[in-house]
C-alpha cells in the first residue's frame, strides 16, 4: 500500500486481475484473458504490475506501469523471458529479467523512460529494491551470498571480481571521478 491507495490481485471468476483503492473507489485495471502473475506494487499513484504476453518468442511475463494520474498504462519491458521480482520508488522501477545465461536486475526511469542493466554476472540475482535512488538485490555464486548496493544516480554494472571467503568481506568498487564508493558488496554467508 501506499498511504490510502491499495493494490492487489484478485480472481474475478475467469482469471487473476490487478485492482486499486485509491482512497475512495476500487478501480479494476486489468481486464484480460491471461493471468497477471507476482504482486503489484504502488508508489505515488503509479502501479507496477506484470503481466503474460504472447509475442512472436512465446509466451512471457512483462512489466507493465500504470500511472494513477493519466490513466495510462506503459509495457517497459518487451523481451522474450519471463520478468519479475518488481519494486517502484519515485518513478524509478527495478526488476530481474532472464539475459540467457542468468537473472540479471534492471531498472526502468520513468523521467527519461530509459531502462539500464544494472547487473552483467555469471549467476542468479534475487530481490531486488528501490529506495530514493538506492538500488539493491541479493546473488548467490559458488554457495555463499552477497548483498550488494548501487548508490543514486549512478548506474553501475557489476562484473564479479571475487574478494576471498572471508566472513563480511566488504568490497568498494571506486566512483569513476574519485568520490566514494561506486557500488559495495558484502560477502555474508562464507564457509572459510
């Protein structure tokens, strides 16, 4: 929820549909043949929901953004895998998409309705959030966990470099023009 606004998925007797209280009515804002899949989220009257396509790779899961404010609804994500894991803060929306090797967590700006990848690994990322600009995700690689954190207004690509097995190994990654970290990673589930 969002202050007085509510969405959730609800089944209306043929298939799952994405419903809004917006502080005085219910609004309906799917009305299709196909399922809406994960949980939509709000923020400022603007919905994340996602949605199954059928395109010319199949049939996959989209991110479509409803904005409360003009009624519209925008599809930001037209690929050919399945895309989920949803979070929305102040225009700004993160997700995980299949890159054919892996899951990897991007982020749509609705100001500049531009998308960028924020991550290029070998392995699974999970969960990723969106706070203020703040952006991030956990991901698993040879049996331990990391979390890792992409500061505002930066978009970092990580490529994973590794920093031993220590328990809490807590690595820095430079900014580009010298001032503080670029993007850091702690290492919290080492066995050595």
């Amino acid at each position: 929820n969002d202050g007085d606004q509510v969405v959730w998925l609800q089944h209306d007797g043929n298939d799952w549909e994405v419903f809004l209280y917006d502080g005085t009515a219910i609004l309906q804002l799917t009305d299709n043949s196909e399922d809406e899949s994960g949980w939509p989220q709000i923020d400022a009257g603007l919905v994340t929901l996602s949605g199954h396509v059928f395109d010319a790779g199949g049939y996959d899961r989209e991110i479509f953004l409803y904005d409360e404010a003009t009624g519209n609804t925008t599809q930001i994500t037209n690929d050919l895998s399945d895309d989920g894991a949803v979070s929305i803060d102040t225009g700004q929306v993160v997700w995980l998409a299949d890159d054919g090797v892996d899951r990897e967590v991007l982020l749509y700006d609705m100001a500049t309705a531009t998308t960028t990848q924020i991550t290029n690994t070998v392995y699974d990322e999970y969960d990723p959030q969106i706070d203020a600009g703040q952006v991030t995700w956990t991901g698993y690689d040879a049996g331990d966990g990391e979390i890792f954190h992409c500061p505002e207004s930066v978009r970092c690509l990580l490529r994973r470099t590794g920093c031993g097995h220590h328990l809490y190994c807590d690595l820095q990654f430079p900014h580009p023009d010298g001032g503080g970290p670029l993007l850091s990673m702690v290492d919290f589930l080492s066995t050595t």
